[in-house]
C-alpha cells in the first residue's frame, strides 16, 4: 500500500513541480497519439462508410477482417512496421525507424480498424427510410454523405474515443518502432515498462497515473462532446430534413 502511495505521491509532485521530462514525455504522448488518431480518423471513416453502405462480392470478408483487426495485437503491427521500416527493409530508405513517425504510422495501423469497425456499425445503425428520404429529396453524393455523417456524429465520436484510447494506451507497437530513446521516442507506456525493468516501481506507479490522467481527460472532453451532441440530437433531426427540403425547392 505504501508503494501505490508513494507512486501517486510522485505523479502529483512531477504534475505540479514542473519536472521537465515528465511533460515532454507527456506531450509527446499526446502528439503521437493524437496524430495517429487523426490519420486513422482520415482513413477508417471514408473505408467504414464506404463498406456499410455498398453491397459487392467479399464485402462480408472485408468486414470480418476489419473486425479483426480492432483487436489486432501491437506487439504484432510493430513488428511488421519494423520490417517494413528496417534500414534494409522496402521502407528503409525514408529513415524513419526510432522516429516518432514511426510510432505514429504503428498505431494509426492499431486505431484505423477500430475506426472502420464503428464507423461500419454507425453509419448502418441509420434506418433506411431515413436514407431514402434523404435520396428522395434530391441530394447530391456529397449532400447525401454529409447529412449521414451528422446523422452518425454520435456513434462517431465514440469512434474516436476507441481509437484514441487503443493507441494511448499500447507499448508494444511504440517500443518495438520507437526504441524507448529518451527525450525523442520516450512516451508514457515505454518509459513505465523501463522503470519497472529498474525496478522503480515507484516511478513507474506516478508515470501509469499521469497516462491514466491523459487519458480520462481526452476521453472526457469527447464524452462531454457526445452527451452534448445527444441532447441535441433529437430535437434537430426533422429540422436538418426540413432545411435541406425548403434548400432544394428555393433551388429549384
């Protein structure tokens, strides 16, 4: 018990001291971790609407694959990441094995499954009377994505509350790419496996309280997000419909 003690007494102390490495390591957390979600956002939602609303052959083995990889093991995506990064390997050449970029190519691999998967779910959660009225209406491609997308924002966002949270929290991937280089690849989850190698288990107790403190606070902000989203939502459905009616019709 004294140890946990000790532990969170250290992550308040570094917190609140100002100690230097611990924010860089903190902020380059989130950097890496928030680009990575921001590319998986770019890739997993245009793939994940793409394959929830067209029906060709394997469409069913796509998906069981995407499915798959929403809980695809780091440890894993590292690894091939790393032959593909290696000096001799077919990505050698960009130079960017134990580089933050490299980190954050791993676990957008990592998050853009999970983003595809939800946003599968998100977009065919939407009844298809609504998608024929929207059509119905005269919409455009672009009008007609549009209008899903604000359909789906909520399950959305817990799209982006998944992926961020499958890579914030993942240091197979981060220490098999990134090397653990301290003041360059040094994140939260490497630098709490290397303190309890040392055995400090004191400082790696205060470094797993401040990744959990990142995360609860990004996760929270999303969830206030969301819930305020929800309130709303209802009460906006018919109006967005309404709208883009009285639109087409002045249009016209």
């Amino acid at each position: 018990m004294d140890l946990i003690v000790n532990g969170v007494r250290e992550a308040l102390i570094s917190l609140f001291g100002g100690d230097p490495e611990v924010y860089q390591v903190t902020f380059l957390t989130l950097k890496i971790s928030g680009l990575a979600t921001l590319i998986s956002l770019f890739l997993g939602i245009p793939a994940g609407v793409f394959l929830a609303l067209r029906n060709f052959p394997g469409r069913g083995f796509i998906i069981s694959l995407v499915n798959t990889g929403m809980g695809l093991p780091p440890v894993v995506v590292g690894l091939w990441v790393s032959i593909l990064l290696w000096r001799y390997g077919p990505l050698g050449f960009l130079g960017l094995m134990y580089t933050p970029a490299a980190m954050v190519i791993a676990q957008a691999v990592i998050a853009t499954p999970i983003v595809t998967g939800f946003t599968i779910a998100a977009v065919q959660q939407i009844k298809p009377q609504l998608r024929l009225q929207i059509l119905a209406l005269g919409a455009s491609r672009r009008q007609y994505m549009w209008l899903l997308m604000r359909e789906a924002r909520l399950p959305l966002l817990a799209a982006v509350i998944a992926g961020f949270g499958g890579v914030v929290s993942e240091v197979g991937a981060s220490m098999m790419v990134g090397g653990n280089v301290k003041g360059y690849t040094r994140v939260l989850t490497t630098a709490t496996v290397m303190e309890v190698s040392k055995g400090n288990f004191a400082a790696a107790i205060a470094l797993s309280v401040i990744l959990l403190l990142l995360a609860y606070g990004v996760t929270l902000l999303l969830t206030l997000l969301q819930q305020q989203g929800e309130t709303t939502a209802s009460g906006h459905r018919g109006n967005r419909l309404l709208n883009f009616m009285g639109k087409r019709q002045k249009s016209r």
